[in-house]
C-alpha cells in the first residue's frame, strides 16, 4: 500500500516525537540483558557488516550484549514482521533498510504498517552504488552509455539482486530519467548477479560500492559513476552519475528502528549511544573502508528520511512495473 507523503508525516510524527522527552529512570538502567538486533540479509554482506559493528560499539559503551540475529526472506519482511510483533521494550531491534521503504509500494499487502509500526530510533549511514559494466561494453563514461543504449535499445541486460532491490530501484530510476529501455535480469542476492557481469552475460549493474570495490580495482569491471551526489573517498576520480544525469541520487542507507510503543527513554537512550559512536574516529574510519559515511541524527529526522525515501522510491516502483520476487 503506498500512502501521500502528509499522511506519512502524519504517522511517523508521533513515532518520533520522543525526540522531545528528557530521558526517564527507565533509560538509566537500560539494557539489563542482552539485545537482540534483527535484519532481513544473509550474513556476509553490507548489512551484517553495519549490524555486527554498530552492535560490537553497543556492547562496549552499555555492558550488554548486542546480539545480531540474520532472518533473510520476503525482501526483509520476514525481519521486519519479527520486530513489529515484538515486545516493545527495547530489546528487539531492527536494521532498516531501504528496502523496508521501497517494499511500501512494492507489495500490494504486507502483514504490517512500517511508517506506523516500527519507531525510528536513529540513522547509521549512507553509502553509494556504483554504475558498473562489463568491460566488453563500448562505454567509458555516462553518456557514452547513454549514447550506446539508446542506439541499442533493449540490447543491453541490467542485473539487480532482486526485484525492488536498491540495486534494482537505482537502474530503474536511471532508466526513468534517462529514457533508456534495458532488460532487467533480476538474480537471488548480489553475489550471483557479479559473477554473471563478470562473465559478461549481463552488460550493468548499480551494484552496491563496498560489494564491487575489488572487482573495479583488479579490472573486471569498468566502474562510470557513483549514485550519490558526491563522489566518494575510495574511487575519488570517479563522477556522479548526476553529473550528467542533473538530478539523479540513489544511495544505500542503514538504520536502528523498533516495536511502535518502545519507551520514550529507552529509545532516547539509543538514540544518544548512536549518535556518540558515529561522532568517534573509530566508527568514522571503519565506515569510510567500507566507502561509506556516518549519518547520525534525531528519531525525527530519521523519521523525515523514510517518509522521502518511501516517496521516491514508491514512484519508481509504479514506473518500472516491479512485482516481488
């Protein structure tokens, strides 16, 4: 079910507005046992990499355990739906993702409400994808591309991780603002998805950066762009694909959310831990390896983020056709 945007705003408002509460007694004893932080992936990918580390940080700052818990299925439903039937007391959390946003429009009926059922607690970060192609396409920059696509319309594959992937959303956006025809092949996970651009039976991929740095680096695949409005630290001569496509941004993001009913002070709390762990050096050298950078921010400002990206996302969904996997 896809909502306008002022009833989104509506919804998240009273969800965020802890931000506006100083912390309570509860808060002060929180966590008393361990916490479990639930996200929709497999391990080994970009998401349990933020979840280990941001729980590893967690651990150390409160004296509690930070357990991160993987349920992969349904594009991230099958966690999402765990946490919103959780006890709201804190000690259930959830990884979002953008995915808990594109799948807003992407499903016609889901077993829950996400702008209503999960509180925002805090942003992690935001790192780009990275426009990819096999080294057999004549193109070595974005327009060049352009330029080849649309001589050879519906010639060139565009490979995805899935339907309604961040992956997939970022081509199709491409496309939609491009007015480009490719066919999109979508696999079961990124990793099958590279090892077929990398044999070249898929020609482009808006692959996620930290997943494809080391192909780009051994020459297996030609990077053009990065998807987000700036350039990033570890391809640093690579343009922005709104270099030339005006307008165009599409970045992966990751954040803390849970249950709808989560003690305001409890979630001030982690709010406050987050953001101080996003501050430090150590957190801000470990995210910019993986090519990405801190967000931090209030509940509310978490809360505006979902409610942009479920918008955006939700009219790229509509212009591409996409249906669940």
């Amino acid at each position: 079910m896809t909502l306008p945007r002022r009833r989104l705003l509506r919804m998240v408002a009273g969800a965020a507005a802890f931000a506006s509460f100083p912390p309570r007694g509860r808060a002060q004893t929180f966590p008393v046992r361990p916490v479990r932080l639930i996200i929709g992936y497999p391990p080994g990918g970009s998401a349990d990499m933020t979840a280990r580390l941001i729980s590893q940080w967690l651990s150390e700052q409160l004296g509690q355990s930070f357990v991160v818990e993987s349920r992969p299925g349904a594009a991230t439903n099958i966690a999402t739906e765990a946490v919103v039937h959780a006890p709201p007391d804190g000690y259930t959390l959830l990884l979002v993702a953008p995915a808990n946003a594109i799948n807003a429009t992407l499903y016609d009926k889901l077993n829950y409400n996400f702008m209503r059922d999960i509180a925002p607690v805090a942003p992690l970060i935001r790192f780009p994808n990275v426009m990819v192609v096999n080294p057999a396409v004549p193109a070595t920059t974005v327009p060049q591309f352009i330029a080849y696509a649309k001589a050879n319309p519906g010639k060139l594959n565009m490979a995805s991780s899935g339907n309604g992937s961040t992956i997939h959303v970022s081509g199709e956006l491409f496309k939609m603002m491009t007015d480009i025809k490719m066919v999109h092949v979508p696999y079961r996970g990124g990793a099958p998805a590279l090892t077929d651009m990398i044999s070249g039976q898929v020609q482009v991929m808006f692959d996620n950066l930290p997943t494809s740095i080391e192909f780009i680096r051994a020459g297996k695949l030609r990077a053009l762009a990065v998807t987000t409005t700036e350039r990033s630290q570890l391809l640093p001569d690579l343009p922005t694909v709104a270099d030339f496509v005006p307008g165009y941004e599409a970045s992966a993001w990751y954040g803390i959310g849970a249950p709808k009913g989560t003690p305001d002070d409890t979630i001030a709390k982690l709010n406050r831990e987050i953001n101080a762990i996003l501050a430090g050096p150590v957190a801000k050298a470990r995210f910019a390896e993986l090519g990405a950078a801190p967000l931090a921010g209030s509940p509310r400002e978490f809360a505006h983020l979902l409610a942009d990206e479920t918008e955006k996302w939700g009219k790229v969904v509509r212009f591409s056709g996409a249906k669940p996997d």
